[in-house]
C-alpha cells in the first residue's frame, strides 16, 4: 500500500524492501490497483520478476480508479478490467487471489 506516490517513491527502494520480506520468507503479497493509482502494483510486479512461483500474489477491485462510473464497483464489467489491468501492471498472466474490496453500499471509512 505505500510503495508509488502515498509512500515511498523510490522504486528500486521498493524493490528492496520487497525482496527483503521475499528473503525473510513472506511468500504473500497483497495489493490493488487504487494503491497509488496502479504504481503500487508496477512496483510489486518489478520486486516478483523471477520469483513468481515462489509468491502468492493477490488483488482487490471495486475502488473507483477515475470518475467514470464503469471504472469503479462490483459490475461484471469492471471486475474483469480491474483483474486484467493489475496482471499487466504485475507483469503475471494470473494472481492466486482476486478479492471484492467492499461490498456493494459498504462505505470505505475515510
């Protein structure tokens, strides 16, 4: 959550803390694509380059990502975007879990 612009900015820093925890043997990373707007996963997916059959990755959707109504929520059609986007981002053609962050009418406590 605070790699990318609500953290550390420093990607190769990231990366290195990452690997850390990796070493350490944390073997689950969990992420979503409203962590730093996506920058977060971009980060994540550089720290898991060559380790990926040694990480359970996992993601989250609903979050608004813009303010298009169709890029935020439960709908069919914007879990299926908010499951493709994040496997680019991490560089991964699967994640081996993929979670609703809210239910529909929850509110997040802000």
């Amino acid at each position: 959550m605070m790699f990318g612009a609500a953290g550390n900015r420093d990607h190769d820093d990231s990366v290195r803390i990452i690997h850390k925890a990796l070493d350490a043997g944390i073997n689950f990373v969990d992420t979503v694509d409203a962590y730093s707007r996506g920058e977060s996963e971009v980060i994540v997916g550089k720290a898991l380059k060559g380790r990926r059959d040694t990480v359970v990755p996992a993601t989250k959707a609903h979050v608004p990502m813009e303010g298009d109504p169709n890029q935020q929520g439960n709908s069919r059609r914007w879990l299926i975007r908010a499951l493709e986007d994040p496997l680019r981002r991490l560089g991964t053609d699967h994640v081996d879990l993929f979670q609703v962050h809210r239910v529909p009418g929850e509110r997040s406590a802000a």
